[in-house]
C-alpha cells in the first residue's frame, strides 16, 4: 500500500536524527524503525492513491448516471403530470 521508497525515506531520516550512540547499534535498530512505522502505517485508515483516483473516477460516473436518472424521473413525472 505504500512506496517502499517513501518508507525508506522517513526511516533515513529517523536514523539521521538519532543520537550517535544508538546508530551504533546497527542494523537491528534500523530494521526495527522501519518494523515501527510500517505498523503504524498499516493502522491508520488510509488508501493508496490509486486506489484514490479509480475510486474518484467511479464517483464521477456515478454521479453523471445519477443526473441523467433525475433528469428521466422529471421527464417521466411531467408526462404524467399532463396526463
């Protein structure tokens, strides 16, 4: 869901931040960085960006449907209505 590069990114600059005695620990602090914010990531309620844009474009039919729908109803209801 999200760019790997991104994650890479943010933890760099996490690593970059941290005082010199914990960048001496290594890689397990690294690799645990990048554990914490992949999870926390994961439990916000977000979507990817694709995943954003086809879901706008199919709002947007929908909605394009649902004007040509009221349209036709008032179409419909004005014949009846002179009927």
């Amino acid at each position: 869901m999200f760019d790997p590069k991104k994650l890479e990114q943010v933890a760099k600059q996490i690593h970059d931040s941290m005082p010199q005695p914990v960048k001496d620990l290594g890689a397990d602090v690294d690799q645990k960085v990048r554990q914490v914010i992949q999870g926390q990531l994961n439990k916000l309620d977000v979507v990817s960006r694709e995943e954003f844009d086809v879901q706008t474009q199919v709002l947007l039919r929908t909605r394009q449907k649902l004007t040509e729908m009221e349209k036709k109803l008032e179409e419909l209801e004005n014949r009846l209505s002179e009927k």
